[in-house]
C-alpha cells in the first residue's frame, strides 16, 4: 500500500504533515481535503513527487528531505 504524505498550511498560520497509507493517489487526495479547514493550503505527496495541490497549496514547501522528515518553511505561533 503507498504511503502519502498530506501537508497542511492553516489559513491562522503554521504548518503541519501527516503520514497516510491509502490504496491510490485518489484515496490520499480526498483524505487531505476531509482533515483540512477551509482556506488551508493542501499539498499530498507520493514520495518525492507532488500528486496534488490545491490552489493556494501550489509551492507550499519542497519535498521533504529522504526519510520523510518534513520541515516547514514557517512555522507561526
């Protein structure tokens, strides 16, 4: 099963990633829009390729360096 990786940029600042195991790029991709707010930013990636990015998701961050630690841009408090 691949496994995602859904990144986040909440409209009140900051960002956060989650880890998911879905059966296709679909699956992923709706899961990302089900946990985020409205107004977030939302980017899923497969491994070191960006399957989706909402509008306001597009060059949220770069891909993750290997072994998945996400590091945000920015982080608001």
């Amino acid at each position: 099963m691949p496994s995602y990786e859904i990144r986040l940029r909440k409209r009140q600042g900051g960002t956060c990633a989650y880890r998911a195991d879905r059966m296709s790029d679909f699956s992923a991709v709706r899961t990302a829009q089900l946990i985020a707010a409205g107004g977030d930013a939302i980017e899923v990636w497969k491994g070191m390729e960006c399957i989706y990015a909402s509008e306001a998701g597009a060059n949220l961050v770069s891909p993750s360096a290997p072994g998945g630690i996400f590091a945000p841009a920015r982080v608001n408090a």
